[in-house]
C-alpha cells in the first residue's frame, strides 16, 4: 500500500490572513472611495471657499462617504441574502 504524504503549509498569523482575504480588500476599496465621494460632494455641493470650511465639516462628509462605502459592500443584498 502506498500512502500519499499529507502536507500541512503552516497558517500565517490573523491579522495578515483577515486582510488579504477578498472581501475585506473589496470593502476597504469602498470605504476608502465612498469617502472620497463623500468629501468631494461636500465641496462640490457647498459652494464654499476652502478657508471657510473647517476641517470637521470635511471629517463628517468622509465618515458619512465612509459608511455608504461599508454598507454597499456589506449590505445583505450585497451578499445575496435579500
């Protein structure tokens, strides 16, 4: 009787598997262009200079921008589930 040899590659540490899977790079992307889509509606839609605008003004439109960017990917639709 011949046996195949099994072989066991050694898992990486959490961290690096969680962030090269294919659904957090994906949902990263989005966040990161929901937030740039978010700044620039702000400052395309305000019609203000930039030295009249504060920097939470801006921080709030990226997180906003940001969430919209998470929900598309992780949406129930998203995966198939609706």
């Amino acid at each position: 009787m011949k046996f195949k040899e099994l072989e066991i590659k050694p898992k990486s540490n959490w961290f690096k598997r969680t962030i090269q899977s294919p659904h957090i790079r994906k949902s990263i992307i989005f966040i990161a262009l929901g937030a740039i889509a978010g700044l620039l509606f702000f400052y395309f839609t305000e019609g203000r200079h930039m030295d009249v605008i504060s920097s939470g003004d801006f921080l709030k439109s990226a997180l906003i921008g940001g969430f919209f960017g998470f929900f598309i990917t992780n949406s129930p639709c998203a995966r198939n589930k609706c």
